[in-house]
C-alpha cells in the first residue's frame, strides 16, 4: 500500500512537470506531422470546406517526376556539401585561435558570434546591399573586373552569394560548441604529451580533435539541419533567382504549396525533405558516436 501511494505521488509530480511541455510537443509537433502525413494522399488543402478526396501516391509521384524539385534538391546538396565544410573548418579555426591565449580574445568570441545573432531576413537584405551596391561601387572604383557587376544578377555567382552568407552567418556559432570542446580537454593529457615531445600539430591530429568528436558530432549536425532548411537569408537575399539557379529546397517546396497553390504535391514534397534530412543526420550522428574516445 505504501509503495503505491509512493507512486502515485511520483506520478502526480511527473504529471504536474510534464505535461504542459509534452502536450506543447503533440500539439505542436506530433499533430502537425501526422495531418502534414494525410494531406499527401489526398486533395484538402487544410481549410475547412476546401475539396477533400484521396488521391493514393498521386502526389507522390507528382513530386518525383518535377523536374525543378530535383534541380532543387542537386542546388541544396551541393550548398550543404560546401556550407558544411566551410562552417566548420572556419569555426574550429576560430575556436583556436580565441582559446590561444591572444589579447583580446573574449572580444573576439563576441565578434565572431554577433553575426548568428541578426535574423536570416535582416541579413539577407544587408548582404543584398553589399554585393548590389557596396562591392559593385569597389570595383568600379578600383577597377576590379570580379565586382564590376552585381553578383546576384549572375546565375553562376549568385549560388555563391548563399554560401558566403551562410558560412559567416553560422560560423560563430559553431565556434562556441568547438570551444566548449577545446576547454573540456583535460589539460594533464595535453602536459603528457607535451612531455612526451608531442609538438602543437601532433597535439592537434592525435589529442584534440579525438577528444572532440562529441563537438564535431553536434556541429556537423546542426550545420545540416540548418544548411538543408534554410528559407530565410534564401528569400531576402535572392529570392531564388536569377533563372531559379538559387531556389534551395525549402524554397522550392514552399512556393509549390503556398505560391502554386499544389497544396498535396508540395506537402509531399515536405516529406520527402524530411525523410531525407533525417536518414542523412541519423547516419551522422551514429558514424560520428563510433568515432568517439574517452581522455
């Protein structure tokens, strides 16, 4: 009898804590998802009194055999691939350099983090300003043929334009999860090896970044998640233009949906962004865990 009532009163506490946030959770997340699910078999559009019939894979294949969803997709992989190498390789830099000692170093995690603090929108607008006025008017100044146009007008430079936002957008922010892994090392293993005549690359290739795996897991996996959904800086920057050469993913799947009015195409188009967005981030994270080592 005791241990029931003990229970019952750990329940009541469980209860009581969670489940205002697990019921946030199924009505934000859960419910979204499964009715997100049902739209791509059929013709509703969500609001009521709008046509409901059930169209079976129908969307499904719609998705397939577009064209610019696949031109979508082969943009976005190509982005991921270089915003995920930049971002980090940048960040993991930065975090060197500000946990090395040098003057001014706390400055410079402020620096370099500022820019993760301005909206996706705001951003994308200022670096519009730049690459249409500031570095067009550099380089009619100084006679530079790379900036005598703005970069946005060309098909081939504008996909650049994403990828330069993007890396300094985010790379202060990985910098601060490299850090916390910088300063997790335990410092007798790095005065082992200093003993030991390990110089600072050695140190470098064999104890720090083995030891940082768990901050390379969370970094990689943010820059994904965040890389493959990116709608923002896309749709005030350039508006997926010119010619659709810029139109990531998510801009592709929201325009189908809500521009187009392919309510069903576009919710399965959705999904398939998801389905795909998991597998790879579910891979990730399962390689990287086995790569990781204790100090």
């Amino acid at each position: 009898m005791y241990n029931e009532k003990k229970l019952l009163d750990k329940l009541k506490v469980v209860f009581s804590f969670a489940f205002i946030p697990l019921f946030a959770f199924v009505v934000v997340i859960i419910l979204p998802l499964i009715l997100g699910v049902a739209m791509t078999f059929t013709t509703w559009t969500g609001f009521s009194g709008s046509l409901f019939e059930f169209k079976g894979l129908e969307n499904y294949l719609t998705a397939f055999t577009d064209q610019g969803f696949w031109d979508s997709i082969k943009i976005t992989v190509f982005y991921v691939l270089l915003t995920l190498v930049l971002t980090n390789v940048i960040a993991f830099g930065l975090a060197l350099l500000v946990t090395s000692g040098i003057k001014g170093q706390n400055f410079f995690r402020m620096g370099f983090f500022t820019p993760n603090l301005i909206g996706g929108i705001i951003l994308g607008f200022i670096w519009q300003f730049i690459f249409s006025r500031v570095l067009v008017s550099l380089g009619e100044a100084m006679d530079l043929a790379i900036f005598s146009a703005s970069w946005l007008a060309d098909p081939d430079k504008a996909f650049w334009t994403l990828v330069i936002v993007t890396v300094w957008q985010n790379s202060g922010y990985m910098m601060l999860i490299y850090i916390a892994g910088l300063m997790g090392i335990n410092k007798s293993v790095l005065e082992a090896a200093d003993l030991d005549g390990a110089n600072a690359w050695q140190q470098m290739l064999k104890i720090k970044i083995p030891l940082m795996i768990p901050a390379f897991t969370i970094s990689l996996f943010l820059t994904l998640q965040r890389s493959f959904l990116i709608y923002d800086v896309n749709l005030s920057l350039t508006s997926g233009g010119p010619f659709n050469s810029t139109e990531l993913i998510a801009m592709h799947v929201y325009n189908d949906a809500f521009l187009y009015q392919n309510f069903g195409s576009g919710q399965a188009k959705a999904f398939i962004l998801f389905i795909i967005v998991a597998t790879i981030a579910i891979t990730q994270v399962k390689i990287m865990k086995k790569m990781e080592v204790e100090s």
